[in-house]
C-alpha cells in the first residue's frame, strides 16, 4: 500500500506550494510530519491574562504561572534558577512558567544585588519560603471549595487532587487563594523530592539572544529620545578647562552640546556623599545630544577641549615603585595575627620569600556601559543594566534632590558586569544630563570610553614569606600593598588561617586618582594566583608533595577548629580528593605537564588542576579539571556556564592581559592593544560537583582566582621557571624555557 493510500492527507496543514519560474506549480509534502497527530499551537506565555498572586507570583486561569526574577541579570543565571527555586516549591511544571524580569522594589524585593556572587546563596531559602507558602494557600483554597481538611490534598504540576480523585487547578482557585491568609509555617520539600532543581533548564532569554530581540541596555528605546556622548578627561588627575563647541554644533544629526560635571561635584563635596558605588570626577564634562549614537559620538570628536593637571599625574613605573616601598615599609594594618610570627622567623633554619605582582585591569564588558533617563519634574524613570539599582536609586535622589520614592528604576539584562556595573557613574551622568534638558535620553559610550575612563581592578603586590624549622612550615606571613584598599575583612580568614600555629596577615595601600573597584572575585583573583604559587614552591623547599602538604595542613585545621575560619577543611580536602583523582594527576602522557591550585572564596570550595604542552617554547593550556563545592546545584547547565567561564576568563587575564599608565593617561583603549584570550587559546575545562544536601554557595566567581596558580604551577613543570608577575606570557623569558 503507497503512504497517499495510508493517510489522508489534509492540503491545507501539509502541502506546500511555490511558483515557479514558468508560471507552473510545484506541490510538495512532508510525510513526517503528515504522520502525526494534529499539531497544537503552543501558548505563548506572555500573553496570557495572569491574577496577581504575591510579589513575585501571578497566575493565569490555564494554570500557567509569571514568576518575577527580582535580581539583575549579568549572565551569571540568576533570572534562571532563582524562578526555578520558586517554581519547585510551588510544585509546578518548568515549561509552564513565564520569567519576567522585576524592577527595583525595594518593599517586596531584599538585596537586588548582583555582585559577590551570594545571588542564590542569600535568597535561596527566602524563595523557597515564597514558592511553599503559594502552594500551601492554593491548596487551602481548594480545600475549602470541596470542604475538606487541607491535608487530604496532593499537588503536582500544579493540580490539587483530593482522596477521591476530583482536580483542580491552581488556575481555578487562584483568586480565592490570594485573599486568604498567609500561613506561617509550611514545609519544604526534601532535596530528593526536587523535581526541577538539580536538572539542567536553558536559559529563560536564549531565543530572544540568538534571534536579537531587545533585552539589554543598548536595546531600549523611547519615543522622542536623544542619545548622548560624554567627553570625559583624557587622563586622570585633569580637569576641563576650556573647550570649543563650534564644530561639533556644526554637525547634521547633534541638537545641542551642554555640560554636567555640577550636581556631581556637589553630592562628592557635600554630606550626602553616602554610596561606595559612586565613582565620580570633579571635572565638568561635555555632553553632544544628538539624533543617534554615530552623531554623538562624531560630535563629541569634533569638540576642542583643554585641560588641566589638578592633581598628579600617575604612571605605572611609579605605581610599581610606591607598591614595593610599600611593602618593604613598617605601616601596615594587621588583619589577623595567630602565634608569633616575628619569633617563628627568627627561629628559622631557612626562610622562602617572594613577591608576586599584577597590573591594573578594565573589566571590558562586551556590552559598553549605557543607561536611559526621562526625568521631569512629576517623575524620574531610568533604565538600562545595573549590577546595584538600589544603591544607584539612592545616589540620583541625593544628586537630584528628589525624593527616593519617586525613583524609578527598570533592569535590563547586562551584556557582562564581572564588578564594572556595581559603579553607577554612567547612571548617575545620564540622571544629571536629562535632569538638564527636561527630555528622555540615552547615554552610550565607546569602547575607548570604558576602558579609559571606568573603573579598574587595582594594581597589586602581595610579599609572602614562611619559615621552616627541621624541615616543617612553622610561620607564613602574607604582606599585602594594593592601590586604593586593601582585601575585604574575610579574606585573611581563608586557608591557611586556622591551619598554622603561627600566621599574620598585614595590608597598606596608596591612594590614587585612577577610579578602581572591585573586579571578578575582588582582591582573590591574584591572591589566589599568589598563594597557590608559593605553596608550589614552598612543597618543593620542603621536599613534600604539592597535595599531600594541603591535605596535612587541612588537617591541622581540623584539629583545631577555629570559629572564625570561613572554609571547611573538610570540603576543601574533598575538592583535593577529587580533582586528583579526575584529573590523572601525576599521570600524564609524555609532554604534558600538571599544575595544581585549590582555593576557598565566594562560601565555595574548589580545586584545579591545569595541563598543558609547550609548543615551539610556548605553553599552551590545553585541558583544565576542576571540582567543585558550592552545595546544592540549582540549575547544573548554569552552573557549568559559570564555572567554565570563570576558569577561562581568569586563564586569559592571569596569561595575558595588561593595563597601565602614563602620566595618567590608559596606554589600551581599544581590544587592539589589550589581549584579551582567545578562541583558539581557551581549554577543555573538565567539570566535577561534590554532591551534598548543604544549601547552595556561588558560583560565579570562585573558579577564576585558582586557575593562575594551577598554570603557573604547571609552566613551572615544563619550563623551570617560577612565574610571579602577570600577565604570565609577558615575564616568561621563553629563551630559557627547558620544557
């Protein structure tokens, strides 16, 4: 029997048809999907009419659910998995779920941070709380509509069942169940019961990425906008002092130039000055509002500006000089001291000292900074990517002089952050430029821009050193002299603190002009690099095993168990235990050669270990293996992205990438003169979890800072040389590599 005789085939779902070229008709069908059963259109989530259920819950009469993510969005999942945590309290179907994006709420929403990896880790019982208190009021309601005892009930995929089979919906008793009261206390479900945490989910955006459809910043637009560009001081430590506009006004498209700089030096100089997130210059600055981003930016090219030194201008040799003194100096702060060091030292049979070294870095977000503003005087709106809206609501109602209640604030999904957006200088310079014009406007800048003008990681220099008596570690002392701050206070108490009897960490720092803040993993993402690399050699020194001299000295923290420690030995050695054993460490083929780095920070513990070859002189990473502990694994695809990318990025900077000064002037400002990693440079990175019950920490951050170490580890293996300055391909003199 022929396919046409099986199935009746319906012309108008399957045959398709198209003229051709002389005037004939060519009919095609396809068979597959002829053979299957009548296709339905699927709902489109969005557009379905949803009942308000709580701040972060509403419910259409289908049963589908919008869950309000209320964190900003930077890549990092978190507009995923935190909808998913709500979704399997509430006991619902994922695919049943539509993820919006919340604006800044300060009433209903707490920490809308997205910074210091701690998203998941600090929301993540609060919205399980969310999604279990929904679920048990659903339930009550339905309970009372078949007058029975809520306990008789039993959801799934969100339907109520009753002993004798009868169903509802949560659709059905979504408006009743919104005005009853909210329970106190209900009960979450066991880890085991989690049907949707723990499995891989897609990325709620990703059709809307791949397809270009708005989402992020540079995407929104209003009716009647202009856009900006800001010409800023070409180096830091000058100020405008002149300019001519004359060209620039000249141009077709530019409406009007004009110049802020006034609001903002009156919040730095006034009392109001309350918020770490502005990092704003005195000087005046010129604005080109135009038609589009290309007339901006020509115009703000066109404009002759002269400016003045008002305070000194910095270089990078100096920058070198003044960390070195610094280290070598007596003023420090100390920020954690067990023991005697100064006794343990002068005891010593031998002494191992090192300094290790790393540049400034921009964070050099693909998507540039931008942010829109129509503010008048019955409202201000602003919107656009923003890691602290909060903190950015605060700084423009101080700025402005308007009351906090009346910010508005609506979050866009950010094309990278990595810290940069934790700053809300192009929010507040966008607040001050329409609060001028009375008029909607975007402000956009350049690459140049943003890497010559933003917020940089610190130049930093840590001096390590530890003393050996009989052939043991009986003292560590960690120096620390960084520009502008030093590590955050719970920093000292990462490993080894607690593993030694005699441990001091001292810190100083040089106050600069050159805007810095934190950047992935703050003051870890070369500490990290720094200890890992000594403890290499310190292993070495002392004739032991690189794992074996962690695992002891874990367990001496064990043995006495310190409150005030922020790693678990027990988890690290667990991480240790695992990345040796995945990794065939010690292993190794011929040619290959292994570096090994485990490291604490962000409340996440984890290993690495990094092989690589040398080609022609030149070590190549080729694979890294990596074990992580970070509890609970909300979303496993997420968190894979994460961890991935953070072990990639933190091999390019560690390898690569450089940033300093010249008479305060960015010697980069484009992706031609800073290296950034490269496709054909990025490894296999080979992903383990520590399975466990124990709630969830971040993931964002905490595989970047032990990766330096693990290749500096491993070049050291092919090449004989200790690496302690990045970027690492920069100081490797590749005439004496032996590898």
């Amino acid at each position: 029997m022929t396919p046409s005789k099986q199935i009746a085939f319906s012309r108008r779902s399957f045959l398709k048809t198209s003229a051709l070229a002389g005037g004939g008709m060519l009919i095609g069908f396809n068979l597959f999907n002829a053979c299957k059963p009548e296709a339905k259109v699927p709902i489109d989530l969005s557009q379905l009419n949803y009942n308000d259920f709580n701040a972060y819950i509403k419910i259409s009469k289908e049963g589908k659910v919008t869950i309000f993510s209320p964190n900003p969005e930077i890549g990092q999942g978190v507009k995923t998995s935190m909808p998913m945590i709500i979704a399997e309290e509430l006991d619902v179907a994922w695919e049943d779920v539509y993820v919006v994006q919340a604006p800044l709420d300060t009433e209903n929403y707490t920490r809308q941070v997205a910074g210091g990896s701690q998203s998941i880790r600090l929301s993540w019982q609060a919205l399980r709380q969310t999604g279990a208190t929904a679920k048990q009021m659903l339930v009550n309601a339905a309970a009372a509509n078949w007058g029975i005892d809520a306990s008789e009930c039993s959801v799934a995929k969100g339907i109520i069942t009753n002993a004798k089979g009868e169903k509802l919906g949560y659709g059905d008793v979504v408006l009743e169940a919104s005005t009853l009261e909210v329970p106190e206390d209900v009960t979450l479900k066991d880890p085991k019961d989690f049907t949707i945490i723990g499995k891989g989910a897609g990325n709620v955006d990703i059709d809307k990425i791949v397809t270009g459809k708005p989402l992020f910043g540079l995407d929104y637009k209003e009716e009647g906008m202009l856009y900006a560009s800001v010409l800023r001081p070409p180096a830091f430590g000058q100020v405008l002092e002149s300019f001519d506009d004359t060209a620039a006004r000249a141009l077709s498209g530019v409406v009007d130039v004009i110049v802020i700089g006034e609001k903002a030096r009156a919040y730095l100089e006034g009392s109001k000055k309350t918020s770490w997130t502005a990092q704003l210059s005195k000087s005046d600055k010129m604005v080109v509002l135009a038609k589009t981003t290309w007339d901006a930016i020509k115009g703000k090219r066109a404009i002759k500006a002269i400016w003045k030194n008002d305070s000194e201008l910095e270089s990078t040799e100096s920058h070198d000089k003044l960390l070195l003194d610094l280290l070598e100096g007596e003023t420090f702060k100390t920020r954690r001291k067990d023991g005697n060091v100064k006794k343990a030292f002068a005891n010593a049979d031998k002494v191992l000292e090192r300094i290790y070294e790393s540049p400034f870095l921009p964070h050099n977000c693909m998507e540039p900074m931008n942010f829109f503003a129509n503010i008048t005087s019955e409202k201000v709106h602003l919107v656009g990517p923003i890691q602290t809206p909060a903190e950015a609501a605060k700084v423009v109602s101080d700025l402005l002089d308007r009351k906090l209640e009346d910010i508005h604030i609506d979050m866009t999904r950010m094309g990278g952050g990595f810290g940069r957006r934790l700053y809300g200088d192009f929010v507040y310079e966008v607040a001050e430029i329409s609060n001028a014009i009375n008029k909607p406007v975007k402000m956009v800048s350049t690459r140049e821009d943003d890497m010559t003008t933003g917020v940089y990681r610190p130049a930093s220099k840590y001096k390590i050193s530890a003393s050996i008596k009989d052939g043991k570690l009986t003292g560590y002392h960690l120096k620390e002299a960084c520009i502008n701050g030093n590590m955050y206070g719970l920093i000292p108490n990462f490993f080894p603190a607690a593993a030694l009897e005699n441990y001091q960490v001292d810190t100083a720092n040089y106050k600069s002009n050159i805007t810095t803040g934190a950047w992935r993993a703050p003051y870890t993402n070369f500490l990290a690099s720094a200890e890992q690399s000594f403890f290499d050699e310190l292993a070495e020194v002392l004739e032991v095993d690189r794992v074996q001299l962690h695992l002891d000295l874990l367990e001496n923290a064990k043995k006495n168990p310190e409150p005030n420690i922020e790693y678990s030995p027990e988890r690290l050695q667990g991480v240790i235990k695992k990345v040796v054993d995945k990794s065939n460490w010690g292993k190794t083929e011929a040619g290959v050669y292994q570096g090994f780095s485990v490291y604490y920070c962000h409340n996440t513990h984890v290993a690495e270990v990094a092989d690589i070859i040398m080609d022609n002189g030149t070590p190549i990473v080729k694979k890294v293996t990596c074990a992580v502990d970070c509890g609970i694994v909300v979303n496993p695809l997420g968190a894979m992205n994460q961890i991935k990318g953070g072990v990639i990025d933190g091999i390019g900077h560690a390898m690569y990438s450089d940033f300093g000064f010249n008479n305060g002037v960015p010697q980069s400002n484009n992706f031609s003169t800073y290296q950034l990693i490269r496709m054909a440079q990025t490894p296999k990175v080979d992903v383990h979890f520590i399975e466990n019950d124990i709630d969830p920490t971040g993931l964002g951050e905490p595989t970047l800072p032990p990766v330096g170490a693990a290749v500096a580890n491993a070049i050291y293996k092919a090449t004989g040389k200790r690496l302690t300055k990045q970027p690492y391909m920069s100081n490797l003199d590749l005439e004496k590599v032996v590898g």
